[in-house]
C-alpha cells in the first residue's frame, strides 16, 4: 500500500470555513485574531472574486494566470501593500521587505550575493551543529516529558539565524535581539488605523510595547554594527557572518555600500522574516508526522539510507529527496506566509475585469494550497504530491510557500536547506507524538502558527 493511500483519512486542522460573509466588526476582529478564520466556504472554490473592505476596492486573486500577472508580469504597477507596509515600518524601517522601485532594485542586488550556494555551505555547518545538539537534548528528556515542539523549533531557528547574523560576536546578548523581535512581533496586527491609512501620531493598540521592544533590539544591533566597524578601521575582518557580509556589500551599479540604518533595517528584516517562518513550518510537519505512521516510516527508511546514523549535511540534501517533499506537503498545508497583498498604482485590466488604481489583491498561499480547483483532496496530508516528477503537471502559481516573480523569498535556499538539516537530524533519533486530546489549531498572526502550542512527547528510536 503506498503512503498516500495509508493516510488518506488524515485530514489535519483547519478553522471553520463560514457560509456567509462576516459582518465588519466581527471581521475586523477575526482580521486580528486569526485572519485566515475570516474566509468563507466558496473562497476555496471560485477563482476571482471581487468585492470592497472599507469602501476600498478588493480582489481576491484565486487564479494562478491572475497571480503571475500581479507578481512577475505586470510586477510593476503592483507594490507591496500599503497597510502591511504600514504595520512592518516601525521595525523593519526601509530593508528588503518593505523598501519599493529603484531602491528595493538596489537592495536585492547588494544582497543576492549573500544566498548564493557557497555562502548557504557555510551557514549550514550551523545548522548542523544546533540540530544535533537539540537531538541530543531530546532524546535524553525522561520518558513522558512533555515539551512544545513549537517553541523548541523557535528557540533553534533562532539560534541559528542569530549565529549566522552575529556568529563572529557569539555573544549572550545575541539572542536578546531575537527575543525582543518576538516581543515586537506580538504587537504587529492589524488595527483600524492602520487599515484605514491614518497617519502615524493616531495611537495604535500595543505600539507602546512594540516600540520598548524596537528601542531594546536597535540597542544591541547598533553596539554590535558599531564593535565591527571599528574592528574593520583597527585593521580586523569584517567577519564572514550576516552581519560582516552586509557592512562588506557594495553595489556594482553605483557603487554605493549599506549605510548603518540599512544594515540595522536588514538585521531586522533577516530577523523577522527569517526564523519563525522556518519555526513554524517545522512545528506543523511534526504536528503531521506525528498522526502519519506511514509516511514517517517512510521518511526514517530514507534517513536510515541516506545519513545512516550522523548528522545531516549540506551536501546531503539532494538525496534527502522524500524528507523535501514531507516538508513541501507541510508547507502547501501550513503555509507559514499564509497571505500577501498588492496594491495596483495604475488603473490595470486582467481579462474581463477592470483593476482600478488601488485596488488591493489579496494572494493568499493559505486559499491556494487548499484550493477545490487546483488539488485533488486538497485537506489532507500527502506527500505524494511533491514526488519527483509531480511538479510539471501541477499549474503554476498554484503552490506558492515563498512567493513568485521578482519579490520571491530571497531566504528560499537558505530555509529549504535547514528545514531539511533540522528535520532529518531530529527525525533519525526520535519520533515525537502530539499529547493525546491536544487541540491544536492553526492561528494566524504574521506566520501560521500551532495554537497554543504543540505539545508532544519523545520516543527516541
Ligand atoms: C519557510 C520559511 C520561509 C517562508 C515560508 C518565507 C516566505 C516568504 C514569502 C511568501 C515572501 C514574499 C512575500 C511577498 O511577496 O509579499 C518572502 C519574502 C522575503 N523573505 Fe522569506 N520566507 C521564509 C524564510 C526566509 C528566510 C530564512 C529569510 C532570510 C534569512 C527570508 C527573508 C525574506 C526577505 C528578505 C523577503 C523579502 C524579499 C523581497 O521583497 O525582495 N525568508 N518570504
């Protein structure tokens, strides 16, 4: 019997999907609390769908020929949407994520160099080195103990981005940045000031809070940008880490290097982009493992294989073929950005349908990867659908974890190769059960995250 067929009743969890549409305050709330429990049952079933959120004009782009045309064809009358902007500003200022036109175009390509294979090489040999010592860790827990696998993968995640941005200062206060981003992140949600485009002295639920926390994290990035400047002027290295790469960076158009709001902005911006998103897709494939003998099975026979008992490695990642495509399944069902938005500058036209200047597209990974129209089944689990092969039948821009076109994730390498490190390194000592009766539902705030949490228990093997 294949994996597929042995789980095919697994379908795993996903809020309610309403009939009707919210009305506006109960929407505004559910937006806050968990937005992708505002859809309703036919968004999953129509591919374009138009309508207006506070008298402003909206379109739900569901179909892939729409989406490439937001996002790689006409990219350019399209810009990252206004009200997410506005939420991310305050921490992320003008990096990567939120900067626009000629200066986003800059900024790409004075970071590229940075996810290039050969430097994905070397941050891997981190990866390594925290998996195995989480394995460790974990195989020695007593029997029965509990832990939250969520946060065990957030507190790794984030050891190793912090290691790979400051590894040249391994210094304690290093993981105070990534604890008091976390902090900040709480408070990034969406509010009516901001939905409504009201300046920035309208006071905001939770900014006081976000801002204690901004001030804490710009604290150390600044001491530690400042340490390594003044390291390069005594004659020293810039260093080989995140941090020395960026100060290194230079544009060979204009020559231009990043100034020290830059480098703080992309600190923040690696930050925040780069560790929760690869913590939650983790926390969601042992969520599915955890209820998929089969499939688990699977995934050991190749680790067995493949590892036969160390660590994994960068260069063990193309043979790690299965453990990609769990991971791939993981993230089509949890898609750790589970929606992103554009805004149209000018009046556009796709097919029959006007886009006036402002219209807000909203592309959502979370509708798409569940889509009736595109997925045969598309609730349950099955990793069969990543087999080698699959991927030329499947419609483009129907699958989209990391995005399309020229915004795609810059981190996709660099969070595939350790989603894979971590996984195989983990799953080829232990396999970890969710606690029986735990509920676990998909929350979502900036990432999707397990809520609660995801309490399971360790059986080393
Ligand atoms: C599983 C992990 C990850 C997922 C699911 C993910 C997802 C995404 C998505 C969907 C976008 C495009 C957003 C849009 O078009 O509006 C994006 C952009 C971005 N991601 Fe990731 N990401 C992940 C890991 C990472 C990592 C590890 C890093 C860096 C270390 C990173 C850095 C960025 C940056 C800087 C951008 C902005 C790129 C630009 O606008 O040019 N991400 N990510």
């Amino acid at each position: 019997m294949s994996a597929a067929s042995d789980i095919a009743g697994f379908i795993p969890a996903y809020p309610t999907r309403h009939e009707a549409r919210l009305p506006l305050l109960q929407l505004v709330r559910t937006l806050r609390e968990n937005a992708i429990g505002t859809y309703t049952k036919d968004t999953f079933e129509r591919d374009i769908i138009v309508y207006r959120l506070l008298f402003k004009p909206m379109i739900m782009a569901n179909h892939p020929e729409l989406i490439r045309h937001v996002m790689l064809d006409n990219a350019a009358n399209y810009e990252r949407d206004p009200v997410g902007k506005r939420m991310l500003e305050p921490g992320l200022g003008n990096g990567l994520l939120t900067s626009e036109g000629a200066d986003w175009k800059r900024q790409r390509r004075m970071m590229a160099p940075i996810f290039q294979p050969r430097r994905l090489a070397g941050f891997a040999e981190i990866m390594t080195e925290y998996s195995a010592a989480l394995a460790d860790k974990l195989v020695r827990l007593p029997a029965g103990q509990t832990v939250d696998m969520a946060e065990q993968m957030m507190l790794l995640t984030l050891d190793i981005i912090a290691r790979t941005m400051f590894g040249a200062d391994a210094s304690t206060d290093v993981s105070a940045v990534g604890t008091a981003m976390d902090r900040y992140q709480v408070t990034v949600r969406p509010n009516i000031p901001d939905l409504l485009g009201l300046p920035r002295w309208v006071p905001r639920p939770d900014a006081a809070e976000g801002q204690r926390a901004l001030a804490e994290m710009d604290a150390i990035i600044n001491t530690l940008i400042q340490r390594r400047r003044d390291r390069a002027a005594q004659g020293g290295e810039l260093g080989s880490d995140l941090l020395g790469l960026l100060l290194a960076a230079r544009d060979d158009e204009s020559g231009s290097t990043l100034d020290d709001r830059e480098v703080r902005d992309q600190m923040a911006t690696f930050f925040l982009a780069g560790h929760e998103t690869t913590a939650t897709a983790l926390a969601w494939t042992w969520y599915l493992l955890s209820h998929a003998p089969a499939v688990e099975a699977k995934l050991h026979a190749e680790l067995d294989a493949v590892l036969g008992g160390r660590p994994a490695q960068y260069a063990d990642y193309d043979k790690l073929v299965y453990t990609r495509m769990v991971i791939e399944e993981a993230l089509r069902l949890y898609p750790p950005a589970h929606t992103t938005a554009r805004q149209a500058i000018a009046d556009d036209r796709f097919e029959r349908i006007d886009i006036p200047a402002g219209t807000m597209m909203i592309i959502s990974p979370w509708i798409m990867h569940r889509h009736r129209l595109y997925w045969q089944n598309p609730d349950a689990f099955d990793p069969e659908n990543f087999a080698p092969g699959k991927a030329a039948s499947r419609r483009r821009y129907t699958y989209l974890p990391f995005g399309a076109g020229p915004r795609i994730c810059i981190g996709q390498g660099f969070a595939m190769i350790e989603a894979v490190i971590i996984l195989a390194t983990l799953a080829q000592k232990l396999r970890a059960r969710l606690v029986p009766g735990a509920k676990v539902a998909p929350v979502a705030k900036i990432t999707l995250r397990p809520s609660p949490d995801l309490p399971m228990t360790m059986l080393p093997r």
